[in-house]
C-alpha cells in the first residue's frame, strides 16, 4: 500500500476527513515542523496529539519487515 493510502487509511479509522492529508504528508516530509505541535487541551477540533499518532503510525507503516496489513 503506497504512503498516500495508509495515511488515508489512519485517517478513516480515526473518522477525520482525507482534507488532512496533505498536513500528514508535510508532517512526513519535514516541511511542518512537527515539534511545534503540542496538544494544548483545550478541546481543537483536531488535536495535535492525533496528529502526531497519525504521522508515527504511517511511520511505523515504512519500516523494513513490516506487512501494509499490520
């Protein structure tokens, strides 16, 4: 499954909207500074701490040995 994919796969299992994908992708690229991204608790409508989840998840997806499937 191409990066594309499991990034829109995260997405649906966290019930987000594929709008998102192109930050994830940034996030994975290095074009967001994903360091500046801290969950603040106050309730955003998509909270940082996902998104960070979303991005390692897709990461983990990448690494050598392991299936698309999980």
């Amino acid at each position: 499954m191409d990066r594309d994919a499991r990034i829109e796969a995260a997405l649906a299992r966290r019930n987000y909207s594929s709008a998102l994908r192109g930050r994830i992708a940034r996030l994975l690229d290095g074009e967001e500074d994903r360091t500046r991204l801290k969950c603040c608790s106050s309730g955003c409508f998509v909270c940082a701490q996902e998104l960070l989840d979303i991005v390692a998840e897709v990461e983990a997806d990448d690494q050598p040995g392991r299936s698309a499937a999980g």
